[in-house]
C-alpha cells in the first residue's frame, strides 16, 4: 500500500536561511572583525606582548564578547533603522556633541591612516629592499581608487578575500617555540603593575574596541540592505526580522573571533620570541618584523610583514569610509559606497580628506610610533561617550521600535562601556599620579 504524503507547511522565515548559506553571507561583521586588526593595531598587541610577555593575553580574551555585542548593536542599529550609527545619534543628540565626536573621530582616522600606510611602505620595503615613500603613496593611491570607482557589491568580496592575509599571524606562531602551560597561567592569572601598563590595557582596548567600527558597520548594514532589493529597514519589514537579526549575531560571532584570535596570536607571538629574548621595546609592526627574523628565522619574519601590507589594504577603507558615513549622515548628504562619486561628491570628498591627511602626516615630522600608540588612547577615550550614546539608541523604542536590543545585549553593552570607562578613569588617575 503507497504511503500517504502528508503536507508540511512552509518553514517559518527565520528556518529558511540554511547553514550553507550564512557563511556565504558573512560580510559587515567579518570585515570589521578583520580590519581591527590593521597595522596600527599590529604595533600595539606587539608592544603589548614585548613589554610585558603572556601577561597581556587576557585583553584579548576579554574584549571578544564585549566587543561581539558591542558591534551586534551597531549593525541591529543599521539594519532596523536604514540609517548609519551617526544618522541616529544626530536624531537624539544634541548636535553640537556630535558634531565634536565625529571630528574626533575624523582626527584618530587621520592619524591611523597615516601610521597605516608608513607602516605598509616600510613593510613592503622589507620584502623588496626599496621603495618605502613609492610604496606608501601607491597603497593609498590604490585603496582610494578601490573605494571611488568600485561599487560597493563588488568591492566588498574583494575586502573578503583581503581577511585571509590575517592568518598569517597564525603561522608565525609554529616557527617559535611556545611554553603552553606558562600561557595559559598567565591569560587566567596575569602580572601586571604600573602606569606603562594600565596605558598599555587602554590602548589594547582602544584599537580592539574602536569608534570607527562601530560608525563602519552600522553603514555597512544599510549598504547592504540598500543593495539587496528584497529587503529593506527591518521596521518597514519586521517579517526579515528572525532572519537578519540571526545573520547579524553570527557575522559578530565569527568576525570579532577572528579579530581577537589574531590579536591573541600577535601577542602571543610577540611575548614568545621577543620579551622572552629579552627584546621588550618594540614599538612598530616594522620594528617587529625585524626583530623576528634573527630569533624566529626567515619565515617568520616573511608572514609577519605581508601581513602587515595585506591587513592594511583592508582597514584604510574601514578607517577612511567610516570618516565618509560619519560625516556625510551627519550633514545629510547622501552616502554609500554604492553610490557613484557624482552622486555622492561630500562622502567621497571626506574619504579622500582623510586619505590625504594621513598621507601628509607621514611626512609632516610627527613622530609616528607616539602618534599611533597615543591614536589608540585617543580611539580608547573618545569611545566611552560613544559607546553610552549607541547603548541609548539601542535600547530606545522611538528609534528602535518594536526591535531594541534585548537584555543579553543590553548587558553585555553596558558592560563593555563601563569597563572602557573604568580603564580609561584608571588610566587617567596613574597618570596624574605619576606627573
């Protein structure tokens, strides 16, 4: 006898979107999570781990859920209004603050792009033996180019693939040799004391949890939507909702994995064949490069400076575009990567103010290895009233609707403010302290 079918109703939406097919999605979180970990922030987790060897590895381990949840609010944010982060603060602020917070923010840009790129030419310059100055100008030349005349639908897969020049910081771990137990005693139970080291805690914070993430992926969010023209804002399409809302969580989970894993590794590294050696000043990824190739051999020294170029292809475009949403929300103009440059002339004109800013400030004279480490104080500083204006927004039903952040996030949000502000208040209390 035929076995009777039985019919099944459809899968409710939020079922619909297979494993498959969210890793093929994995975009704004997995590209911010990557480009946290530019040169700049190579420089600060190598000091970090030189200075002061394993001691500095529970930074890392720290931030990654705060950070998750802090990122996961700014792309809910983005994708349930259809607006940038800037855009929806400029509506419950007063403008004035944040008109100041985003020309802070335009500042640390500038002065991250400029140590970016000084360190990609000098790094390039290691590989081929010449050429520091060519290269610098080429790289920004090039990463202006990619962001004004490639849409972003394009150019984002091209940023994917960027990602995977993170991993060479996992490589150079197996040319060193690691005294396991000694890690992980000193991740759960760490030595640490004096002023150098609390600024050191703050500035590993500052370039791990950092403003222009958080304005980048929430714009990233409305890129996409906006791309995609069977979605749109989650408050004009709550049935998206389970969906997107699902999406996002995982894109923040696999990318700020990604970032403090590599974090975790360059500190790692660092404290291994470096502070171990006796070798605790290392305040470039330049000067950390050089410094592996004579303890760690040829290898090392290879993965460690085409990661240096690589991971700065990928965040000059973060730095610099979130400038561009920052500003170009704020003023009302249009703005979007999408767009072309005559559709959207302010937007691109502050992306290329901020590359060409930082472009000069590799020549001006300002001493590049303050300028990076103190631009990461800065990024830690500026980020508390930020991070405490996005948590309003979040959490606000008149900006939110039906969709503000549950309690998990809320949590974990907070959390992560209250802990930037208890290091940047300790730092500030050492410092004072010690003058």
């Amino acid at each position: 006898m035929a076995r009777r079918r039985t019919h099944r109703p459809p899968r409710p939406l939020a079922h619909r979107l297979r494993r498959p097919e969210l890793l093929q999605r994995l975009g704004p979180g997995l590209i911010t999570g990557a480009a946290d970990d530019d040169p700049s922030g190579i420089a600060t987790y190598s000091q970090a781990g030189a200075a002061f060897g394993f001691n500095m590895l529970w930074t890392v381990v720290l931030t990654y859920p705060l950070m998750t949840a802090v990122q996961a609010i700014c792309a809910r944010i983005g994708r349930v209004t259809g607006k940038g982060l800037a855009g929806n603060l400029i509506e419950v602020f007063p403008r004035p603050l944040v008109l100041g917070l985003v020309g802070l923010l335009f500042v640390a840009n500038a002065i991250n792009i400029g140590a970016d790129l000084a360190a990609m030419g000098e790094a390039a310059q290691l590989l081929v033996g010449r050429g520091a100055q060519a290269f610098t100008v080429g790289f920004a030349v090039l990463s202006l180019a990619l962001q004004v005349f490639v849409p972003y639908h394009r150019y984002v897969r091209v940023l994917k693939w960027m990602t995977l020049a993170l991993f060479a910081y996992v490589g150079v771990i197996f040319t060193v040799k690691i005294d396991w137990a000694d890690v992980a005693l000193r991740t759960l139970m760490p030595r640490l004391s004096g002023t150098e080291a609390i600024v050191t805690v703050v500035a590993v914070f500052g370039t791990t949890i950092s403003p222009y993430l958080f304005f980048w992926e929430s714009s990233e969010e409305v890129e996409e939507e906006s791309a995609d023209p069977t979605t749109g804002p989650l408050l004009q399409n709550p049935a998206h909702a389970p969906v997107q809302l699902r999406r996002i969580l995982i894109d923040n989970l696999v990318g700020m994995a990604v970032s403090n894993v590599i974090a975790f590794f360059i500190i790692l590294t660092a404290a291994a064949a470096l502070h171990a050696h006796g070798v605790t000043d290392v305040q470039t990824a330049q000067e950390a490069a050089l410094a592996l190739r004579p303890i760690a051999g040829p290898f090392a020294f290879l993965l460690f400076s085409l990661g240096i170029v690589g991971t700065g292809l990928l965040a000059i475009p973060v730095l610099a575009g979130s400038a561009g949403y920052a500003v170009g929300e704020l003023q009302g103009w249009k703005a979007g990567l999408e767009a072309k440059p005559s559709e959207a002339v302010g937007f691109y004109l502050v992306i290329a103010a901020a590359v060409l800013v930082g472009l000069l400030l590799t020549w001006s004279g300002v001493d590049p290895i303050k300028a990076l480490f103190w631009s990461a104080v800065v990024n830690g500083v500026i980020s508390v009233p930020i991070m405490a204006a996005m948590m309003v927004v979040a959490t606000r039903p008149q900006q939110m609707g039906p969709f503000t952040a549950g309690r998990t996030l809320t949590i974990l949000g907070w959390l992560a403010t209250v802990v930037m502000a208890v290091a940047v208040a300790v730092m500030a209390w050492s410092l004072r302290k010690g003058a």
